[in-house]
C-alpha cells in the first residue's frame, strides 16, 4: 500500500497557506499542496523527527 499525502494540522480550512507531508520507511518529503506536482524536499525520518520536536518546543521561534 502506498504512503499518502497528509496536510499539516496547522493549514487553513480554506485551502491557504499549506503544506503536505508523507511518511516512508525511508524518507519524509514535504511538498506545498497548491503545487502538488512541484518541487518536494525530502528529510530522513531521524532529521524529521529532530525538525517536528524543535517546532513543539519552540526552538525554532522566529
């Protein structure tokens, strides 16, 4: 069964600012959901994971 795309909880209801993300064994791409056949950028799922847990901890505040 292949990985789906899954929006982030933090996106606008109404189709604004977005982006999508899909869970494999091996990778984590990341693509903008208003241009689902552009560019993606891919993490390792440890560098995702360090990523994920810096935004829920509020290292990454601007």
């Amino acid at each position: 069964m292949a990985a789906e795309w899954r929006k982030s909880s933090y996106s606008e209801s109404n189709g604004g600012d977005c982006v999508e993300v899909k869970r494999t064994p091996t990778a984590i791409p990341v693509r903008d959901s208003k241009d689902p056949e552009g560019p993606q950028l891919a993490f390792t799922p440890a560098a995702w994971t360090a990523f994920v847990t810096a935004v829920k901890v509020g290292e990454l505040a601007a």
